[in-house]
C-alpha cells in the first residue's frame, strides 16, 4: 500500500530560530496584495516597505518603489483579497531565522536573496 504524500503549509513561526522576546522583535503592520486575485501569502515570506504608503509587500530586489529593500519577515500564512490589505503580525528585530524556512516571491534569484539578507541584518535579523 503506497501512503498519500501529504503537503503542508508554512506554520506560524516556522522560519524562527530564536528571537530576543516576542514583544520587541515583532510587530504589526499592512500587508498589501498588489495584485488583481486573491493571494495567500505564507509565513516565512520576505517582506518590504513601499517608500510612499508604508504598507509591506513581497521583496522584489529589482523593486523601485521600496519593495527592493528587505525589511521583515511575515510570521504566518495569510489570505489578502485583490487589491487589498490585512493587518499581519511581521519578525521585524532581534531575530534568528532558518534560512530554509523563508519564503520568496517566485522573481527573486539567488543574488536577491543574498541582497535581502544583508538589508535585514541592520535590525539584526540573522539567517542561519
């Protein structure tokens, strides 16, 4: 008998190694899908900051807009509706992550991640 292969979803956290304390290193912002369908976004997903808004979108290294520079981790999976935003809990401080367990938008290759990695280490989140 062949056992079904089961695949599972990102859980909240699972990209945390160790975090100074939960209430320093992460925080709340505005998720914003840019898109025209409704997105799921896992947690462990690389996050940027627009520069005009404030609100975080997926990393994209060749972003103009703010999105090229890495600024949090988002901490679970969450359902954004198009063209809409939610309130998210992101890692944003004081972290150590498992380097497997981040998440990226299908455009970033590997001198993006590399990229991503050195703009999160000023807050001091460090890819293991």
């Amino acid at each position: 008998m062949v056992s079904p292969v089961l695949n599972e979803n990102f859980h909240a956290g699972a990209h945390l190694v160790a975090e100074v304390d939960p209430l320093i290193s992460r925080e709340q912002v505005i998720l914003l899908n840019q898109g025209g369908s409704e997105v799921v976004f896992q947690g462990g997903l690389v996050l940027a900051k627009l520069t005009a808004t404030g609100q975080y979108v997926p990393y994209d290294n060749v972003g103009t807009d703010g999105s090229e520079a890495a600024a949090a981790i988002l901490w679970r999976p969450v359902t954004v509706p198009a063209g809409g935003t939610k309130r998210v809990t992101v890692t944003a401080r004081l972290t150590v992550v498992n380097l497997s367990e981040l998440q990226w938008d299908a455009s970033v290759d590997a001198a993006g991640k590399t990229a991503a990695l050195a703009d999160l280490a000023p807050a001091f989140i460090i890819a293991r």
